[in-house]
C-alpha cells in the first residue's frame, strides 16, 4: 500500500484520469472530493462490500436455477460442470437427482462426483 501524505486542498493523481483532493480536515475526519470518469465506481468501502455481497448472492441464485434447468432437461453433464467449478454447491435434493440422473447412463461422470465428494 502506497502511503501519501496530504494537505487541504492538495491531490493526488491516480492513472491521469482519477483525482482525489484533500477538501477538509476536521478532527480525525478527512473529506475527500473524487474527479473522474462517469465510468469509473466510486464507492465508500462499506457500500462496495454491500454490493460485492449482493452480486455474490445474484450469482449463487443464477448458478442454482442452471443447476435446476440442466437436472431438469437431463445435461448432467452441465449440472456435473457447475458443481465440480466450486462456484456453485447443491443442495442435498439437487445432488441426489444428479447421481440418479448420472445413474448407470454415465458411470464416469458419477465416479467423478462421487471422488470430487470424498475430497
């Protein structure tokens, strides 16, 4: 981490489009004014890990629904992908309707979950 020390009113220049301006100092509070592009995400950290934490929760609920969509239309191989990613982990219910889906029509991808399970 780069530690840069600052006066009111001075700045500093990130990557020639980003520039961050020391607008006040009361006590131990800084106030910083932030210049750059429209699209740049400028976030307070709490509020850029409420989001993280958002589009965390958007993706483990899109993952589920492929899970679903690839058990319901009989691609295991597709629910097989997504779960052995790490990405995404199945509920009891969609593991158990992968291993019968997998039954004996794909011995080697149920060898494969069952080994990805035991680690």
């Amino acid at each position: 981490m780069l530690v840069l020390s600052r006066k009111k009113n001075e700045s500093i220049v990130i990557d020639d489009n980003i520039t961050l301006v020391v607008v006040e100092i009361r006590g131990d509070r800084v106030r910083l004014g932030i210049e750059s592009p429209k699209e740049v995400s400028v976030h307070r950290r709490e509020v850029y890990d409420a989001i993280q934490k958002n589009t965390g929760s958007q993706i483990r609920a899109d993952l589920s629904e492929k899970f679903d969509r690839c058990l319901d239309n009989k691609e295991f191989d597709c629910a097989y992908e997504i779960y052995s990613s790490g990405s995404y982990f199945p509920n009891r219910d969609q593991k158990t309707r992968l291993l019968k889906g997998l039954g004996e029509s794909n011995k080697s991808l149920k060898s494969k979950l069952q080994d990805y399970e035991g680690r």
